[in-house]
C-alpha cells in the first residue's frame, strides 16, 4: 500500500512531463491525457482512502521511506512520506476537486491555442500540492510548497502577452516569496533546535524545546502560511491573481494552494500549542484577515475578484480556527473541504457566466441572467447558500463550530474573536448576496462593445456544467455529512487532537446569532441591490468603499512602505557596492595586473638572465635548508 | 688472461677471490620501459632501412604497437599485485617496482599515446606539393629559409625520428619515477631529456623560435642537470652510496658498517642537506617550479605544439614521481628541514605562475603559467607526507595530463596562414565560428581553473585536503587565493571565445584526422569522468600510495 503513496505523486508529475517535453504533437489529445492523469491520481487517492478506512483510528498512518536525499553526518535529509488522516483529506480534496475541474478545463480552454501547456501546468501543481502534503519532513514540504509556487506563477502569468497577468504572475511571486523565507527560517530553526526536520521527531520534541525558541519558530511558520494562503500582511497578491484562467482560480487560488497556510499550521499543531504567544498572533492574523477580506469583497464590480475576497476571508476562518488550539483545529480543516467544495464551485459558476458572456468580469453589466443560463444558475445558487451558511447547507455546519470555537476561547480574547467572526459571517451574507444579485437577477445590462458585438449569453456546454454540479452536490451536503454526530472530527482526531470547546453562552444561541446576522446581511443586501436597479456606472461612494475597491489601500501602503523604503535601501546599497566593494575589487585586480605586467619582465628571453635566476633560487633553496636546520 | 686474474688486478690482492655474480635482472617486472626501449631502438633501425615513403606508417605503428603493450605490461603488473603486495625492488636495487611507480608509468603511457596520435596528425597543415605533413620540418638539419630547406619539402620528406625519440623520451620517464639510486635516476633524467631538447627543435613552422626553444632548454636543462649531479655526489659523499635505502638508513642513523675511505665525510649533515637541496633542485627545475621555471613559457611557445603537449603532461608526471620518491623514501627523516622550504616554493610556484599568467597574449604562454602555477598545486599535495598525500598527487597528475595534451590538441587545431593561430586576440569569437571547437577547449579550462564536474576540482581538493590534514591550511588559504586569481584568465579566454565578435580576417578551425580526434576526445572523456565520478580512481590512486622501501 505504501507504495500508491509514490505513484500518487508520480502519475500527475508524468503527465507534466509528458504534456511539457511532448511537444505539438499532443496538442489534439494533450487535454485528455492530462486530466487521465489527475483522474488516476484521483483513484489512487481513493484506493488508498478505502484501505485506510478498514484500519483502526491509531493504526491509519501510513510511512514510506523513498531514499535518503542528502545523507551527511548530522544533517539527514530524507525523501519519504506520511500519509495519515489530515494528508488523507487534503489528497481527497486535490485529486477530487483537481479532477474536476480538469475536465471543466477541457471545456473552457477549447479555444486556446496552448491548451496543452495549460494541462501541463494543472498536472504540475497537482504533484506539486500532493508532494506537499504527504512529504514527511518540512524540507521535502518546502519543495512541494515551492513548487506550487511555480506553478501558481506559470498559471497565474498564463496569459502571459497580457501585461496584467505578467505584472500579477510577478506579483503573486514576489510576495509569496516573503512567505518563503519565513518557511525556510522556520525550517533552519527547527534543525538547529531539534536536529531534524521530520515532523515525527520535531512535533514530539516540543516539550524539550524553549518557549521563546518555538514562538520563534511559530512565527514564521504563521509568516508562511500569510504568504501562500493570503493573510495579512502578505494578501496583496491574491486579488491580482484572478488574471490567471478561471479553472486556475477555482483550484489553485480558491480550493487548494491557498488553504496550504492552513495546513501547515495543523500539522504544526504540535509547536503552537506549545507557544501561546505564536497562536495568538494565529488568531489575529485570521481575524483581521477575515473582516478584511469581506470588506474588499463588497466593494469589488469584478466579480472573480469579489470571489477573491470571499476566499482571504474565509481562509480568515480557517486561520483563526487554527489559531484556538485543538478546539478548533478539525474545524479548520473542515471549512477547509467545505470551502473547497463551494468556492470551486462559485468560481467556476463565475467563469461559466464569463464565458457566455464574452468574458466580461465587470457585475455592473451583467443582470438577469438566470434566464440564460439556469444550470450555472442554481449551482451558483447552491454554492452561495453554503458559503452564506444558509442552515442545512455546508457552509452552515462548518462556520457556525468555527464561530462557537472561537467565542469558547475564553476571556476578552474570545469576544473579540468571535464578535469578529460573527462580524465576518453579516458581511459574508452581504456581499455573495450582492454578487448573487448583480449576477443573475434584476434587468439585463449588457452592451455592445466598441465593435458592436453584443453578448449572447448562453449556457455552458456539458463539460463545464457537470463538474459544477458535482461541486453543488458537495456544497449541500458535504456540510451536513461531516457535521452530524461529529463525523469528520473523530476522523481527524487522532492526527490532531481534539477538546470540545465550551463557550460562555450556549451553543444553541451561537448558532441561532449567527444565523440571524445572516439574515441581516442578506437583507442590507437586497435592500441595496435587489429592490433598486444597479447602476452601470459605480457610483463614486463613501470614503471606505472606496478605499475597499482599493483593496483598503494595501498596494498604497505596500508602495508607500515597502517599495519606496525598499529602493532608498537598494540606491544605497549600490552606493556601498560601486565605491567600497567595486573599489577594492577593482583595486585588487588592478594591483594584480600591475604585478603581473612587472613580473613578466623578468621573463626578458635571454638564457642568461635564466640561469641567474636558476643560480639564485639554488643559492636561497640551499641557504634557507640549512637555515632551517640552524634554527 | 682468465677473468679472474683480470679481477684480482682490479681488486686489492689481499681480497680473497670473489666470483662475480651475473646481475640478477627481472625482466617481467621491468618489461614495461624494456618494451619501449626496445621499441625505441627498433624505431632507429627502421630510420635505416625503411624505405622513406612507409617510415612514417611503420613508425606510427611501432609506437602505438610498443606503448599499448607497455601500458597492458603495466596493467598485468599491477593486476599481479606488484603495486600493493608483491612490490620490491628489482634490478640489484636499481628500480623499484611498487604502486606509486605503476600509477606513474601507466599514466606516462598513456600520455605517451596521445603523444603519438598527436604526432602523426598530417591533416591540418594544407598539403605541400602534394604530400600531406604534419608538425614537424621537412629535414631538421637544414638551415631555416636555405634552398636546402626549400627541396627538403619540395621532396616531401618528414622527420619520423620523432616517433623513436618519444619512444626514448617515454623510456626515461619510465625509469624516472621508479629510480631506486641516484645514478640510474641521474641516467634516466638524461635519456628522458636529450630528446626533448631535440623534439623541441623540430617545427615545420617558425623554425627559428623552434630551435631558440630547443637551444635555451638544452642549456638550462645542462646547467640543472649540473646542479643535480653535484648534489649526487655530496648525497654519495655524505652516506657512502648512491642507493635510496642506504642513504636513507643513514639519515635515519641506523647504518652500522661505515666505509673507512669516507669516514670524514659520512654523516656530515651540511652534505646531506646541500645534496638533497641540489637534487631536489634538479626536479624542480623539470616540473616548472619558480624560481626554476623560466625556461617554461619560451619552451612551451617555441617547440612544436604535439610536442609541447605530450612534454607538459608527461614530464612533470615523471618528473613529479622522482620528487615524491626522493622525499618519501631518501630524506623523510629530514622532513623538518626541506618541508618549510618547500613550502615557500609551493606558495611562489602558485601564485607567480597565477599572477604572471595574467597578463600574457599567447595561448601557449598562457598554458605554460598555467602549467607553473599548477606545479604548485602539486606541490602542495607532495609537502603533505601523508599516504593522503601521495594519492592525492597521483591522482592530480592522471588528471592533469589528459587535462594538458587535450588543451594542447585543440590549440593545434587553430590555424591561419602562417600554422597556428596562437594569439589570443585571433580566438576572440571562436565559439561562434566553431561552437563544439570552443566548448572542447573551455571544458579544459574549467577543468585547469578546478571548476566542479571536471577532473580538475577533484584534483586540487584532494591535494587541498590532504595539505590542510597535514596542517598546512596557510598553503591551502594560498592554494585557493592562487586558484581564483588563475580563474580569471581561464575564464577570460572563454568569454573571449563565446562573448566577443569573432574577426573578420579570424583563423580558420582545421578537421583534423581521427588520431587528433581522438586525443582530444580522450581528453574530454576522462576531464568529465575523473570530475563526476571520481571515487574509483581516488580509491585506485590511494591503493597506489605507499613507496617500497
């Protein structure tokens, strides 16, 4: 069995390398063999699931050693993976979802000419992310971390002839690049801390580690996870990301990629719980993170970047759920897969619209157009009512314990917390509800462009369609299935750890609160945009919803702070380098060629002068052996 | 008169009569060099009585013939265990036959033919009237410019003597680095270099310089051997004979019979040291260390380039297992004495070979510091007098051979009208014109500038680590500053052949024959070989590391 967990990565990081090296010749079939391919990771994953399920809880681990990578005396870096609960669900998730939406793709990309190396990019982060997550040591994490990077760069940047998508494929790497560091300092901590970075004898040696050493640590674990999953401060890059293909949106920068933060700070369990002061942070970064994602998603006409909001947000959630500790971290991961579910599914809703559509993105025009495309319809619908957290659906069961988790934290810290995230769960109801709104009701609003074409909105061919509608099964029921009788839980229990929460009031008017902020939300909602028409043109609006379609001014901020600071500190640096560093290595090579010109004069061709200098060097060989003995 | 009557008049009469015993000689184990030797002369017979048109064909084949069986002598040697196990001294003590001396003899054949390949490439020059020719003149004994010069190549002739004074050449270097007594390494250091000096003098093209070359080798290599021949006889002086175990048991203190005629000089340390620094001298001056290495740029640049090559890779091989024998088995109980000077030699060698290396136009100059600066390196590794030490050497100069005859191989590849082009300024855009040309030659760049995944990284870390084990880290810290400061005129040629415009009026690239071909993939083969996998050989040189004594 241990074995599949290999071919597991194998099948798609073939499929890459068969779609990259291949050349034209597979362009006619190069779609087909790529989604072959994450289908078969996509079996093999259940394969593995199915036998993991006919263990005991304790016993689900699965351990294989590949080969020692880098075998040194005291540093052994080691190619081996670990497949046990938590793994389990996210290679479900990533083969799952990552299937699907390779055949929505096949769809969608029909009419681009580099279809094929879109597929190849697509099997490239699937090996990349499930590398991530069955790696059993941080360093071979890091390359699975690195390499979704790359491929969220390649895919991001796909098309590349737009300077939009190179500028934001830049971006996303430029930023996620911090993260990075903050990974592999981690990473070096915890080598010179523990002497290992496998996770079985890092995570069981916390107790013999400082506190300050492993709030260290936990930092910049936390710094990574805000780099890939978009959390404050390092969430510019994710709003410009949705240049890349809407396929890439769904999967990468919505239901997988973007929860890797999450990941590692659950499977990082250990070291948080054991640093307070690194969970905090945690749970601020999550809380912020949330209310400030909902805000920019209200704001946002472009309705992939409305999602791309909904996503910082609700990624917020999950960050804050694993910033409580063992009372929150199943939940986490819980959101995690329902998020995966319905936001894949809003996505690919959104790029089934743009593709009636002519691609336009902007929500202003469109309108009504629920007549034209009912089946994205009402799996958008679906999708909305989960994320929403409309009882009964999804995104209901997972929200409601993150939000019970995190007011049983206890203390102010836990009003705060879960004031915020009940806070979070009003502006939610918002702003799908105005997506919701904007997108399929009130009356149509579409133009002809300045060429005169006019969208036809149509529905999707069936390619598209049937993933959306698997995903919309997944949005309704998925919640329901894990939540009741705390199904998913148990599961991850022994991966995890679990404690019930108990927060200061009961859980029943937790629920019933957030349930009615909900309500409130959806109606300031249709208040605004269901009860008067919407205009084509944004009005010019308050001071923060202006500062929202600005991303509450991060890349002002950025720009002001980072960028400016940064080229104060780069002109001086290129000072120091041009005067002092160039001028002693400049001035050494000058020395030496004027040495070199003086020597060679010696070398004047005549024998004699040789043999004086061989005479002499006798005279010192002979006069400095017997100096030698003298002394 | 009966021979022992003959003897006694020899010998005093109170002696008894001893009957002298027959020199117990074997063959087997020295067949290596008896092979070449024969060979040699053979190679002399067949100047003549063969034919003028079939010398050159029969003597190729004599030459390849005669090392190949060498070199398999070699290998049977070895495979027999007389590099490890059955290692002894054969001869009546004369030569000694143990790993060290194998490795040496075994890459010096090696050397040897690509050496001949080289020598009988007959495809670059463009025909002349209607013969092909290769690097050597016409008739070497005709006055450059004189009609006598003009009808020696109207006729077509070529000297095929160098093909029997390689063989010569390989023979003493043969004997070099397995010399077990002063005289036979005196003796051997002469037959390995008289025809060198006469190779040196034989180019088909600017002649002049040729003999310039041959005749500053020959005096310098006179006045050395002089230097080496002295120190013989104070070394004699000083322990009462020639051979290696004695004098080193005299070091050592452990001789008993002290032989009346030379009781007032045994044992006089002031002999001894002024000896040994003489005969070290004399190798020094072979291997190219500064202040001894003068002769090597205008040698190197004048003799003809097949020449230069096979002489920079195999004479230091040999010239480096004579030093190595000598400290290692003659003076290490004078380690303390000779091994700061050595050290002061070792850290001059570097970097004045690096340094003076900078500023030189002509390719074959430039390769001729190289060739001192890598001296040493070398020398580094022999100062280590560890086991470590040794096979670091050993392994460095297998390495650095191939290294040597490949970079030779391709200058001679680079002509225009008047042979080979050799100024640098003429290389300038040479990768564009002639990528695989360019790429062959920066792969031995890299490999001399030490690069790593080429044979030239292993090498200097080998003998780095094993200086540095033997507590020489100020020679490594040199080492290393040297090995920069030669990167970048290593590297410079590269940027010069693949980041500059080529010349209009540039050389043209010669398609040599396979037999250059060869050499020069040879060459490649083992750079990138030693350098990605060099464990094997490592391990083969550190087998090969321990002198008999």
């Amino acid at each position: 069995m241990e074995n599949l967990i290999a071919l597991l990565v194998a099948a798609p990081l073939l499929g890459a390398a068969v779609l990259l090296c291949g050349g034209r010749r597979l362009d006619a079939v190069g779609h087909w063999i790529g989604t072959a391919f994450a289908a078969a990771s996509f079996v093999l994953g259940v394969v593995l699931f199915a036998d993991m399920l006919g263990k005991s809880p304790e016993h689900r681990t699965l351990m294989q050693h590949l080969f020692s990578w880098i075998p040194v005396e005291g540093f052994q870096a080691n190619v081996g993976f670990q497949l046990d609960q938590l793994s389990m669900t996210f290679v479900l998730l990533i083969t799952g979802v990552g299937s699907l939406i390779h055949v929505y793709s096949i769809g969608y990309m029909e009419h681009d000419e580099r279809r094929r190396r879109f597929f190849g990019y697509l099997n490239l982060f699937l090996a990349a992310m499930l590398l991530l997550v069955v790696a059993d040591n941080y360093l071979l994490l890091y390359v699975g971390w690195e390499g979704v990077g790359l491929a969220s760069y390649l895919l991001i940047g796909f098309w590349q002839h737009k300077p939009s998508a190179a500028t934001a494929a830049k971006k996303a790497f430029l930023v996620n690049r911090v993260g990075d560091m903050g990974l592999s300092i981690a990473i070096m901590l915890m080598f010179t801390t523990f002497g290992t970075f496998a996770f079985g004898p890092v995570l069981q040696s916390t107790g013999d580690a400082g506190e300050g050493k492993l709030t260290a640590i936990g930092l910049m674990l936390l710094l990574a996870a805000c780099g890939k999953s978009a959390q404050v401060p390092l969430q510019s890059w994710l709003g410009d990301a949705m240049e890349g293909p809407t396929p890439v949106s769904a999967l990468i920068h919505a239901a997988t990629m973007v929860t890797a933060g999450v990941y590692l700070i659950v499977r990082s369990g250990d070291i948080f719980n054991a640093a307070p002061d690194a969970q905090l942070a945690v749970t601020v970064v999550g809380a912020v993170t949330l209310l400030f994602g909902a805000i920019v998603g209200c704001a946002k006409d472009d309705i992939k970047k409305a999602l791309a909001g909904s996503t910082m947000s609700q990624i917020g959630y999950m960050v804050l759920a694993a910033g409580l500790g063992p009372i929150g971290y199943a939940f986490a991961i819980m959101h995690l897969v329902t998020h995966g579910f319905f936001k894949a599914g809003l996505f690919l809703g959104a790029g089934s619209v743009m593709h009636g559509m002519n691609d336009e993105v902007d929500m202003r025009k469109y309108g009504g157009l629920r007549k034209y495309m009912p089946i994205t319809f009402v799996t958008f619908g679906l999708g909305y009512l989960a994320i929403i957290g409309f009882p009964g659906l999804s995104g209901f069961f997972s929200k409601d314990k993150i939000i019970e988790a995190a007011f049983a934290k206890g203390g102010a810290e836990g009003w705060i917390l879960g004031g915020a995230a009940l806070l979070g769960a009003a502006i939610t109801a918002f702003y799908m509800t105005r997506v919701m709104l904007m997108t399929f009701f009130g009356e149509k609003r579409w133009q002809p462009d300045e060429h005169g074409n006019e969208p036809h909105p149509h529905e999707s061919p069936k390619v598209m369609t049937i993933p959306m509608i698997v995903l919309a099964v997944g949005s309704v029921f998925a919640g329901a299935f894990f939540g009741i009788g705390e199904r998913f839980v148990k599961w991850l229990e022994p991966v995890t750890g679990f404690e019930h929460g108990h927060p200061p009031v009961s859980a029943l008017t937790v629920t019933l609160s957030t349930v009615a902020v909900m309500v409130v939300g959806v109606g300031f909602a249709y208040a605004q945009y269901g009860r008067r028409p919407v205009p084509v043109v944004a009005p010019r609006g308050s001071l923060l919803t202006r500062a929202a379609r600005r991303d509450l001014l991060q890349d002002d901020f950025n720009h002001v702070v980072l960028v400016r600071g940064g080229e104060h500190l780069t002109r001086s640096l290129v000072y120091v380098d041009h005067t002092l560093v160039d001028g002693v290595v400049n001035g050494t090579a000058a020395t030496m060629g004027g040495l070199s010109g003086r020597l060679r004069k010696l070398q004047n061709g005549f024998a004699r002068s040789y043999a004086v200098s061989m005479f002499g060097g006798a005279a010192v060989l002979i006069a400095a052996t017997l100096l030698m003995r003298a002394v | 008169m009966s021979a022992p009557a003959v003897h006694s008049l020899w010998t005093m009469a109170a002696d008894p009569i001893e009957k002298i015993q027959a020199p117990k000689i074997e063959y087997g184990q020295l067949s290596p060099t008896l092979i070449v030797i024969g060979a040699a002369i053979l190679g002399v017979l067949i100047e003549a009585f063969v034919p003028r048109r079939s010398r050159y064909y029969v003597q190729v084949f004599v030459a390849i013939v005669a090392l190949a069986a060498s070199f398999a002598a070699v290998v049977g040697l070895a495979a027999g265990g007389y590099g490890t196990t059955k290692a002894g001294i054969a001869a009546m003590g004369a030569i000694a036959v143990d790993g060290p001396a194998l490795f040496l003899q075994g890459t010096i054949l090696l050397a040897g033919l690509l050496g001949v390949f080289t020598f009988a490439e007959r495809r670059l020059d463009p025909a002349a009237h209607g013969k092909r020719v290769d690097s050597f003149a016409a008739q070497a004994a005709s006055v450059p410019g004189s009609d006598s010069e003009k009808a020696a190549v109207k006729a077509g002739f070529t000297t095929t003597e160098v093909f029997p004074l390689l063989l010569f050449a390989i023979g003493g270097m043969l004997i070099f680095p397995a010399a077990n007594d002063l005289l036979t390494l005196f003796i051997a250091l002469e037959v390995f270099s008289l025809p060198l000096y006469l190779l040196c003098a034989v180019a088909r093209r600017k002649r002049l310089i040729s003999q310039e070359a041959a005749v500053k080798y020959f005096l310098l290599g006179a006045f050395a051997s002089a230097f080496t021949l002295f120190g013989i006889a104070l070394l004699y002086g000083y322990a009462g004979s020639v051979s290696y175990a004695t004098i080193a048991q005299v070091v050592d203190g452990t001789v008993q019979n002290v032989s009346p005629a030379l009781a007032g000089t045994m044992g006089n340390d002031a002999l001894l040291l002024v000896g040994g620094a003489m005969v070290v001298m004399g190798l020094l001056f072979k291997v190219g260390a500064v202040p001894f290495h003068m002769w090597t740029p205008d040698v190197y640049q004048g003799a003809p380039t097949p020449v230069t090559g096979f002489m920079a890779a195999a004479t230091k091989v040999a010239a480096f297992g004579a030093l190595l024998r000598l400290l290692y088995v003659v003076l290490p109980g004078l380690r303390w004495d000779w091994r700061p000077v050595m050290w002061a030699v070792a850290i001059v060698t570097m970097l004045g070979g690096a340094i003076v290396a900078i500023t030189q136009t002509d390719i074959k100059r430039l390769l001729a510091y190289s060739s001192i600066a890598h001296a040493g390196f070398i020398l580094a590794g022999v100062i280590a007098t560890s086991p470590d030490g040794v096979s670091s050497v050993l392994f460095y100069l297998g390495a650095y051979s191939f290294v040597t005859i490949g970079a030779f191989a391709v200058v001679t590849l680079v002509r225009d009208a008047g042979g080979e082009a050799t100024h640098l300024s003429k290389w300038a855009g040479l990768g564009r014109r002639s990528p695989l040309v360019a790429a062959v030659f920066a792969v031995f760049l890299l490999a001399f500038a030490g690069i790593p995944l080429t044979s030239g990284f292993a090498g200097k870390f080998a003998v780095f680590k094993a200086a540095a084990e033997s507590g020489a880290g100020a020679i490594v810290v040199i080492g290393v500053i040297s090995s920069a400061i030669a990167a970048f005129f290593y590297i410079r040629v590269i940027v010069l052949m693949f980041f500059s415009q080529p010349r209009p009026e540039g050389p043209t690239v010669a398609v040599p024959s396979p037999l250059t071909m060869t050499a020069i993939g040879v060459g490649v083969a083992v750079t990138l070989v030693l350098g990605v996998a060099p464990q094997y050989f490592l391990d083969l040189a550190g087998q090969a590391g321990v002198f008999v004594r």
